[in-house]
C-alpha cells in the first residue's frame, strides 16, 4: 500500500485502523506505511475519507 501525500489529509484513520501499527505520520503530517510491516490487509484503504491510499 501506499499513500498519496498530496490528497492525504493527515486525519489519522488509516493510523488507528492499522492492525500492524505499519503507519505513522510523516514530518509534513502525512500518513506514511512502512513497507517492511505493512501485511496488505487493505484496512487502511477501504477506510481512507478522501482515497489517498492504493496498492503499490
């Protein structure tokens, strides 16, 4: 999965719902995955509000 940063609002949804805790908020206050913990589950994508993030 990835992030978009320009359409990510930084709301932290995709943060919370992270079973593996592989998102973090980057310096700008955009979510960022980690790409070594992320397990692909789509939890953050289905629940991204405005669509920031997509498979790789």
């Amino acid at each position: 999965m990835i992030v978009n940063p320009k359409i990510c609002i930084g709301c932290g949804t995709c943060v919370a719902i992270c079973p593996v805790e592989a998102i973090s908020f980057g310096k700008d206050g955009k979510a960022v995955i980690d790409q070594k913990k992320c397990i692909h589950c789509g939890g953050c994508k289905a629940s991204c509000p405005v669509s920031a993030i997509d498979e790789d």
